[in-house]
C-alpha cells in the first residue's frame, strides 16, 4: 500500500512523497488524513 507524505520545506512550503508502507518498521504510527470537504482526522496505526 502506498501512501503520500508530506514534509515542511523551508522554501515552498510543502512537499509531497511517496512512501510504500511496506518498508517502513513496526512501531506505531500516527496519519494525519484530510478530505476534499475540509474535515481532517488523525487515526493512530501499528505496524507489526
């Protein structure tokens, strides 16, 4: 599974990346999720 993730940068703002959750370690994550209709979520994810 793929998912975007995105980094302050001093210049521009923000920017965007890919990151193929599969190579990440396990541990506890925590993803910031934003929809079109302007609400936003955090939802807190283990990867084991």
């Amino acid at each position: 599974m793929m998912i975007s993730k995105k980094t302050a940068n001093d210049h521009t703002g923000y920017v965007s990346e890919r990151i193929d959750v599969s190579t990440l370690p396990s541990g506890i994550y925590f993803a910031h999720i934003s929809c079109d209709c302007g609400k936003q979520l955090t939802e807190k994810f283990v990867i084991r």
